[in-house]
C-alpha cells in the first residue's frame, strides 16, 4: 500500500513548529533525529548539531506530518516555496524505482535513490513542473 505524507522543511525552526503540532494534534513523535545522530555529524557546525534531521508525528488515518531543518552552514537555503515535499512510500524497492524514475523525468534529481543510513531506500527530485518529491521504501524487519 503506498501512503503519502506532508513533508515540510523549517529554517531552524522544526522542533518549536512541531511542538506546537503536537499540542494541537495531540499523540507522540514516531521518529526524531538530529543532525548529530548522523554518521557525518563531525561535518555539522557544533550550532547546529541538536538541529533535526528528521521528525515525523501521526495525525491520524495512516498519515505523518513529517519535517526537518533547512541547514544553511552545509550549503542547504530555505526560501518560500522549498519548504514542502510530498513523500510517498511505497511497498517495493521496484516500486520505489517505477515511482522515482516515472515522476523525475525531465525533472532535477536531488538525490538519486540509495541505501540510506536510517535502513530506508530512499530518493529526491523536483518534478519537472518544480513540485518536490521523496520516495521511500522501509524493508521489513
């Protein structure tokens, strides 16, 4: 089964915006990462290391507002209108190709799909009418 979830990007700001969606949604983070819980933290300014990478909250009917933090010190610029993905997960590694390969072209790949340190299969783009998307396969454990 594929889902689809708003993916949002914060200039520094993603812990404060979902405390807040939190309160109002109610229930509990399903995942938060740092920038230090990477595997090239010693890359991160010292700053921004407690920044998120990654945080996803359910808000109900299989769906997770999901976010991190627009790092400007490693080369990454937040402005209007970059601050939002649609993520779409999908059942198969195939699929996630099928998905990636069909919607990418004539778009521009941001990362292509790969192994991810986190476990995931995982890939983004902007489409070729500017929309961005992350495509994602989780293998069962």
């Amino acid at each position: 089964m594929t889902t689809i979830n708003p993916y949002l990007n914060f200039p520094g700001t993603t812990e404060e915006a979902f405390k807040l969606y939190k309160s109002v949604f109610g229930g509990e983070f399903s995942s938060v990462q740092r920038m230090k819980d990477t595997p090239e933290a010693d890359k991160v300014p010292p700053a921004d290391r407690d920044k998120i990478m990654h945080i996803a909250l359910p808000i109900g009917n299989g769906i997770r507002l999901m976010a991190s933090d627009t790092m400007e010190s490693m080369g990454h610029k937040y402005t209007a209108g970059n601050n939002f993905y649609i993520s779409i997960n999908v059942d198969s590694k195939q699929e996630a190709d099928r998905v990636f390969n069909g919607l990418s072209k004539g778009g521009k790949v941001e990362l292509p799909m790969q192994k991810m340190f986190w476990g995931e299969y995982f890939g983004m783009f902007a489409d070729r009418f500017g929309v961005q998307w992350m495509v994602s396969f989780a293998e069962k454990s």
